[in-house]
C-alpha cells in the first residue's frame, strides 16, 4: 500500500464516469414515510460500506438470503495467498542427544578434564566479577564514557574471559581479517550461534552491547555487562526500543565511547542459515563492519538450540577441543557517506555476511522462535511446523509476534492432528460457531487448498488478511453501534442475539451465549465498546458475522 501523508486522503476519488452519489436532507417534520427501497449506492452510505456493484457477485442460496463469494467481500477482501511452507528450522541444534560409541568414549574420557575445566572456569568468574566490581565502584556518571583507568582494570575481566573460552574447550581460535578502527566503523554486527560470541566480543573488543532488560539480573553476567556499558531494550516496548536507538545513534557518533555490537537477528540460530536481521543498527546510518562466526563440528553442534544451558556447557566441557572461526568483513559504508535507508543497508549487510557464511537468508525472526518455544511447551509433536516466518508477516499485516502467540494458543485449543492440522468441527467448536453456510465459507475462506483442514500458517494468515483491511475498523465500528442501541457504549444481548441468528439461523440459547462470551472478555457479564473490540482484534474472523445486518439493514 503507498505511503500517504497527513494530508492525503485515505480513499482514492471515484473517476469522473462513475455514478455519483446525491444525498437528500429532508427536516423530520416535514418528511414522509416512502416505501421506495434505497439503492444499493444510498444503503452504501447508510452502512458505511463503500458502494459496490453486488450483482457481480451476489449468490442466492434459495432461502431469500444472499451471499458473497467469500463472507468477507463487504470489506472488499478478496482471497489471500499462503506462502508454502518452508523445510527450514533455523533454530533445531544437529546433535540434540547423545549418539554413537565415539561421542560416549569421548565424554567419559574427559569427565576429569571437563572437572578441571569446570573448577577453572568457576575461578575466572570469580576473578573477573570482583574486578569488575573494583572497575565500578563509586562510579556515578555512566552516560558518559568510562574512565581509561577503570578500562584498564577491566582487562583483568577480559582476561578472564579468554581462559573462560580455553576452559570450554576453545585452545584456539582461528581469525580471517582484522577489526576497523573504531572511528571508520562504529557499529559492529554479527551473526549470533551460541552464548560464546559474546564471550569473545568481550576479550576481543570490548565493545558496547545492546542486550535484552532482563540480562541485568542474572548472576556474575549482569554486573559485568553493566562495565561494558550494555544498551538495554525491550523489544515488546516501542518506547524502549526508540531509547535505544537513540542512545546507539549517540554513541555511535562520539568516538570516545566504545564500538557498539549489535546482534541484529536478535537471537541465537544453528548458523546454517541468517535469520531476518532487526533494523536498530541500521537506522543510525553509519558505516557497520559485519562479522561472521563459524562453529566447524562433526559430533557436536555448538549451537544454542532448543537445549539447555547446563547441557551445552556439559558437551562443551567434555570435547577434546571446539572449533570457532570468526571473519571480519569489508565495511559496508552508506553511499556518499549520506544515511541510507535502513531497511536496505540491513539487506546489504545481510547479503554480505550470507555469502560469505555460504547460507541463504529466512523470513524468520524472533517471533518464529517464540512460536516454536510455545508449541514445544503445549507438547506438539511437531512444533518446528508452527513457524510462519514471522518477518514476512510483520512486513505484510503489522502483526507483533506477541499477537501471533495469541493466535498460536487460540489455534492449539482447536486439538490440531499430528501433522498440525485442525478439522472443521474443532473450528467451529473454539470459534463457537454452528454448521451452516456462513460457517462454512469462514472455514472455506482459510483453507486455501479446498483440503478439508487448515494449517496454523492459514489460520494466522488468514485472520491478518482480514484484519488489515482498511475497512476492518469502520466495520468493527458499525457493528458495534448497531449492537449499542441504549448509546451506553454497551452492547445490548438481545440486540446482539439477533444479530448472530441473522448470520447463523435456528441458533439456540445455550450457542448464542457461547458467542456472547466471546465478546465478554473480561467475564464481567457485560460487553463494553473495549470488550467488543477486543474480541474482534483477537478473532478478526466474526466481524462476518456482523455482515448481513450491515449489508442489509435497510433493504
């Protein structure tokens, strides 16, 4: 959709050659009644639905009602198509089990290494949290750069932090370039595998981080962030996520501040493919430097999948040696040093790191994993099969992935089949919806392939095609005045009740208040405005069910 400014209009003018429309204002005292039926164009403008030729596509379904091809053609949706389904699980670690007589004779093997190694990497922590503590005691102004004699205690940490590496097993590591100097490239980006990058960022660079809020409070970890003067960010939170920006902006351009890192697919993948990269090192416009990491292995992905942190940590104790490899990549400058736009400099720089990883770039994002991590928590077989590549979605419908989740736990309430798969009973019963025709073309309106059954994917698709339509709301907003006939801001049931029987016939009482109940999300017995549109927010498919009374409320 084009962009618009604030004075441009939301709807296109009608071409001259198409019929206009007159509006008669008659004085109620001095008007009488006329048994003149309005024309399609006037009950256009009494429902507030644009005017649309309905005799291209109206169906008589022999009983005096007449439908449309999909129950959402009043919103002027068409049909929408689903992406299929991608084979890829950016986030599955290779080696999730223990196999084969080699890995077990290895692991046993080095039990007393890896106690050794244990007892080290306890004794770094310890070192290098009470120098970091001497690093920040009594320091104040931290808005500021750190001080250079604080910084040179600090290499005790980072120090530290090297024999961290050597105790899980990383002797070596084998480097491919060198880093910019911190005043031609100020922001760094890097691909994110495992908890060990960081780790070596630490040692290599210490540079300024952006980490998530809620690293602040983990153990040892938090106060040593805290000395590397850590961005914090929310990214649930469109104000925290604008602070930081600006705070990355602000340090980017003050050279006596640190080279900031950034890990911009926002979590950490297997590194067989990059995930869609977050846009906060890019809006600033400075020049970025990428750097890849490679973690090359045969019997143990060093990957942080959907494995614990214990367990990772016991594998990497218990190997002879791990191998990391780390590039460093051309700068990526903004042309003719102007800020470019960040949605583009992200693609560059994520086709430059793809290609030198040898690895394409996925549509998946943060919100893929949160799905994967809420159908593996419900204990679907296959939970890999709720991705939908959520960047792709973000992109289309402006759907968070908070709302996907929503989605998700609406979707498995449906008790989907093995292969992730809901019938159209199990829709109808979560939907609270009867057998009839309009049912049928809401479930008809998501299963695209004519199979009987809709996947997640369709399901969220689906509900975000309808709700992205610019007449979603004004719908949304009809419907609720003609269920609010008191001008209470509260929906009347009996109103509400007839409305739901007019779209779905022979409803008895007991299906009318399963709907009701919908709509009363906060289980107070009443269904205000914010109740209504909440409900239409989170199940975008009943606004459907408002179709025939704003169609035809004045025929």
């Amino acid at each position: 959709m084009a962009e618009h400014d604030l004075t441009s209009p939301l709807l296109s003018p009608r071409s001259s050659d198409q019929p206009q429309t007159v509006l008669t204002v008659l004085d109620d005292e001095d008007s009488e009644p006329s048994d003149q039926q309005p024309s399609d164009q006037q009950s256009s403008l009494l429902t507030g639905i644009p005017y649309r030729d309905r005799n291209l596509c109206r169906v008589n379904n022999g009983n005096g009602h007449v439908r449309f091809p999909t129950p959402y053609e009043f919103l002027w949706s068409g049909e929408f198509a689903v992406p299929a389904p991608t084979t890829v699980d950016p986030f599955r670690n290779g080696t999730p089990f223990i196999s084969g007589v080699y890995e077990v004779m290895k692991i046993v093997l080095c039990l007393p290494i890896a106690l050794a190694r244990l007892v080290l990497f306890g004794l770094c922590m310890a070192v290098g949290y009470i120098a970091t503590r001497i690093a920040l005691e009594g320091w104040k102004d931290k808005q500021n750069p750190m001080p250079k004699w604080r910084s040179r205690i600090m290499w005790v940490t980072r120090g530290c932090a090297r024999v961290i590496l050597f105790s899980f097993g990383y002797q070596w590591i084998r480097r491919k370039g060198i880093p910019a100097p911190r005043e031609i490239a100020p922001i760094v980006v890097s691909n994110h595998v495992s908890y060990i990058e960081p780790i070596f960022y630490f040692y290599e660079l210490f540079p300024t981080i952006v980490a998530s809020e809620s690293h602040d409070s983990m153990p040892f970890v938090g106060t040593i962030i805290r000395a590397m003067q850590v961005i914090y960010v929310n990214r649930f939170s469109p104000p925290s996520r604008k602070n930081a920006v600006n705070e990355i902006k602000r340090r980017a351009s003050c050279d006596a501040f640190p080279r900031v890192l950034l890990f911009p697919e926002g979590t950490t993948t297997n590194g067989k493919v990059l995930i869609s990269f977050q846009l906060g090192a890019f809006i600033p416009g400075h020049p970025i430097q990428p750097i890849i990491v490679r973690y090359p292995h045969v019997h143990f992905d060093q990957s942080w999948g959907l494995i614990s942190l214990a367990k990772l940590m016991f594998r990497m104790f218990t190997q002879f040696h791990n191998f990391m490899e780390v590039e460093y990549l051309p700068i990526i400058t903004p042309p003719n040093h102007q800020k470019q736009n960040a949605v583009q400099l992200a693609e560059t720089t994520g086709q430059a790191m793809a290609s030198a990883l040898n690895v394409v770039q996925t549509s998946h994002s943060v919100g893929d994993l949160m799905l994967l991590m809420k159908a593996a928590q419900l204990q679907q077989e296959k939970p890999w099969s709720y991705m939908v590549e959520m960047a792709r979605i973000e992109s289309l419908y402006h759907i968070s992935s908070l709302e996907a989740v929503d989605f998700l736990d609406k979707f498995l309430s449906m008790n989907p089949d093995t292969s992730g798969c809901v019938k159209k009973q199990d829709f109808f019963r979560v939907m609270q919806l009867k057998a009839c025709t309009l049912s049928e073309e809401i479930f008809g309106f998501l299963d695209v392939e004519k199979s009987g059954s809709i996947t997640f994917k369709q399901f969220l698709f689906g509900s975000a095609h309808v709700m992205n339509q610019p007449l979603f709301r004004p719908a949304c907003e009809l419907a609720f005045a003609e269920c609010d006939t008191e001008g209470d801001n509260y929906c009347t049931e009996k109103e509400m009740a007839d409305i739901f029987r007019q779209a779905i016939p022979d409803l008895n009482e007991d299906e009318v208040h399963g709907l009701l109940n919908l709509f009363d999300t906060n289980n107070d017995g009443r269904i205000s405005r914010d109740n209504f549109f909440s409900c239409l927010r989170k199940n975008p498919l009943l606004i459907a069910l408002f179709s025939p009374r704003l169609l035809h409320k004045d025929l």
